[in-house]
C-alpha cells in the first residue's frame, strides 16, 4: 500500500515584534517655538475666532531628543481684530496658537502667549508688538487685496513681515503669509516620544 507523501515541514513563526516603548518628556513653560505663518491675515477682512494656521521653523529639543519637529503645524485662532481709522484710531491683530499637531498627528494641547500686531494711525510712524516686544521696520510700496495702499511702516523680514497699510477711509494692518514669529509656552507641556534605547 502506498504511503502518503511526508508533510511539508512547519514554517516557524515570527517572533513578535518588541512593543514600542514610550518616554514621558515635559516642555517648560517659557520654552520659545520658531514659527512661520501659513496664510496672511488683515484686519480688513478677519474675525474673532477665524482659524490661524503656522508651522514650526525648527525643531524643539530637550536633552538632545527632538520634541517638537520643525514643520509640525499650530492651529490657532484671532483673538482680537481692530481696524483704523483714517487719523487717528490704530489697528490691531492679535493671535493665539492652541494645538501642535505632530508628524504621526498626534495633537498636543498647548497653552501659549498671545501674538499682537500693532499699528500707528495713518498720520504716525507705524510699529508692531509681539508678545509685548517692539519691533519696527520699513516697508516700501505694496498691493495689498488688490488695492494700492501707502505702507506706513512694520515688522519686515526676508519672509515677509506686518505693515499699516492707509485704504480709503481707514488703516488696515495686515500680516502676511511667511510671517516669521516667536510663540512662548507659558504652561508646561508633557508628551510622549518614542524610546531611543532600551531601558
């Protein structure tokens, strides 16, 4: 009687792949984030609470392991939108970032200073404040909107910046998209990362 073939041998199972291993790290408050605005803002056109969009310029590190890794994305809102007058009045913005959304999308839930810009009427010299420190520059010649206005003066860097701009019968401030800014955390933060080693 014929005997049945032998059976294949059993290929052996893999093992298990370790489990992920997390570190609990804490950002201190008054820790400061690089970041850089997504979409350019105007008192002319925003309201209370529209959404404010940012990226991180470069990573937060914490004893040589990365945090917060640049380009992560802030979602904030306005907190604050003033429109000038045409002698007088001064406009305002103000900003304020409330979640960092990390590179695997985690959300990280973040207390921090609010951002103000701020302009001189359109008769003054015009200068903006950011988290309470003044910063001035110079503008010269825009189109803002569509519209030609006479730049009366403002944060400016190589990224763009924030300018009074004098529109008709009022002064509109305006921050543009590429703005760099400096954000403090003013509560601490904790969040977990990923462990680099065994332990």
């Amino acid at each position: 009687m014929q005997q049945p073939p032998p059976a294949p041998p059993q290929a052996t199972p893999a093992a298990p792949a370790p489990p992920v291993k997390y570190d609990e790290v804490t950002v201190a408050a008054n820790s400061e984030l690089g970041i850089r605005l997504d979409s350019t803002i105007s008192t002319e056109t925003a309201r209370v609470e529209d959404r404010v969009n940012a990226r991180l310029t470069r990573d937060l590190a914490i004893d040589g392991r990365i945090v917060f890794a640049a380009n992560s994305r802030l979602e904030g809102v306005v907190k604050e939108v003033e429109r000038g007058g045409k002698f007088k009045d001064r406009p305002r913005l103000a900003i304020t970032f409330q979640t960092l959304v990390m590179g695997d999308g985690t959300r990280v839930a973040l207390q921090t200073d609010t951002i103000f810009r701020e302009g001189e009427s359109p008769t003054g010299q015009a200068n903006a404040k950011v988290g309470g420190s003044a910063v001035v520059g110079a503008i010269i010649g825009a189109m803002i909107g569509g519209k030609k206005g006479a730049i009366l003066g403002g944060s400016a860097g190589a990224a763009g910046g924030a300018a009074a701009v004098a529109a008709g019968d009022h002064a509109d401030l305006v921050m543009t998209a590429g703005t760099a800014l400096t954000l403090r955390i003013i509560t601490p933060v904790t969040v977990l990362i990923e462990r680099d080693h065994e332990g």
